[in-house]
C-alpha cells in the first residue's frame, strides 16, 4: 500500500492517476490476449530460431509487432507527464522545447496501430472475432494514450500561450500525426529516422509533397483525429460545465 501511495504522489492529480492506471490495466489487457492467442496456435519458444520464426509460426502471423507498437505508443504519453517536472526542476525553456521535439516525433506512433487493421483477415485456426478484438484492444490503447498525451501537452503549454494558440498548435499536431502515420505506414520510416537518417528522409518528405496524391491515409486518418480530439474536448468542457459550483 505504502508502495502504491509512493507511485500516486508522482501524480499531478488523482484524475492523472487513476487515467494512468486504466491505460496499464488496458495494456495487460491487450497482452493477455496475444498470450492466448499464442495458445490458440501452440506457439513454441523453443522451434524459435529467428526474427521470422518469432513473426510467422508455422505459416501463420503471430502478430508479435503490436506488442512493439504499444510500446512506443507509450513513449509520446510518458514523455508528456514529465514535462511539468522537468521544467519546475531544470527550468530551462531550450530543454523543454527538446522534450516537446522527441514527444512530436513519437506522438504518431500512438494513433498508428489503428492502421495495423490492415492485417486483419480469416486465418486457418482462430476466430475471426478474437483476432478483432486483438487488434481493437491494442488499437483503442494506442489512441488514448495518443490523445491524453496531447491533452497534457495542452495543459502544460496552457501556462505560456493563450487557449485559441494551444487549439491551434493542437490541431497542427493533428495533421503532421496523420502525415507521420502515413509515412510509417506505406513509406516505412521510423521516428529515429529523423536522426539516424535525416537527408533520405526530407527527401522522401519532399518528394511526397510534390506528389500529393498519394496523401489519402494521411488525410482521412487526420480527420479522424480531429474528430475524435474535438468530441473529447467537447465532452471535458461539458463535465466541467455541469459538475461546477453553483452560487
């Protein structure tokens, strides 16, 4: 217990907490559905003798690489709830726009397993069903932690700008999200590409900007962003509306 009261004083609020704890229960969740999945198809550690043995047992998708994505779809969340404490400690404006850099760059990897629905087919052995509620599990993690990270960037730049700005630089965010997940997805870049690779990269960008027609992924999963940021927000201005002192 004692253990438990040290991890909620890390916490801003008990709101903040109990969030974090329903996205990890959330996470297990989604594990202990490939776990037995694993079972369904009398996965072996043992017959494992390479990265492909590990991706495809016996002719069939194990599906190991969204076990990879939510983790980094939890990088952009985690990055997100220290930047109050990093600049409370370090107070330094150059560290927090670093932060808010790596935070951008990993922020598409939360939303992009939505785009792993592109596997989803009837395979020999497994209901069609608990394949759906494999890849809907790990999906649905992966998109809340996408937008509580980018409710509390929010919040934090709140202190520094006004709140049309912050909508703004919300809904930029958004965008440059649905081109990123784009780019994952159909052009196979990686958000450390930026580093390790940068000049292949930009030209890619480049090239694609010249050819914008090959944009409808990044602009039809944009407006689902959009959509699901703005019903979000609608309805935490609405529970505060409703829940406030009366005089």
């Amino acid at each position: 217990m004692t253990y438990l009261k040290k991890i909620k004083s890390l916490f801003r609020s008990e709101q903040q907490f109990r969030l974090f704890i329903i996205l990890s229960v959330s996470t297990l969740f989604s594990f202990i559905l490939f776990a037995f999945r694993l079972e369904y198809i009398n996965f072996d550690y043992g017959k494992i003798n390479s990265v492909r043995d590990l991706c495809f047992y016996r002719g069939t998708q194990t599906f190991f690489f969204l076990n990879w994505n939510l983790f980094l779809a939890w990088i952009p969340y985690l990055i997100a709830l220290t930047l109050p404490y990093l600049y409370q400690k370090y107070n330094s404006k150059i560290l927090i726009v670093g932060v808010l850099f790596c935070w951008l760059l990993f922020f598409p990897n939360a939303p992009y397993i939505l785009t792993d629905f592109l596997h989803l087919k009837k395979r020999i052995g497994i209901p069609l069903w608990y394949d759906m509620m494999l890849f809907l599990s790990f999906a649905w993690t992966g998109l809340i932690l996408g937008y509580l990270s980018l409710l509390e960037v929010q919040q934090f730049l709140s202190s520094f700008f006004s709140k049309i700005t912050v909508n703004i630089i919300s809904v930029i965010v958004l965008l440059l999200c649905g081109f990123g997940i784009y780019l994952g997805r159909f052009q196979r870049w990686n958000s450390w590409d930026i580093i390790t690779n940068p000049l292949s990269l930009f030209a890619d960008i480049l090239n694609i900007l010249a050819n914008p027609q090959t944009l409808g992924l990044a602009i039809v999963v944009s407006a689902f962003l959009l959509l699901g940021y703005f019903t979000l927000v609608t309805l935490a201005q609405g529970e505060r509306k409703d829940f406030s002192p009366k005089n």
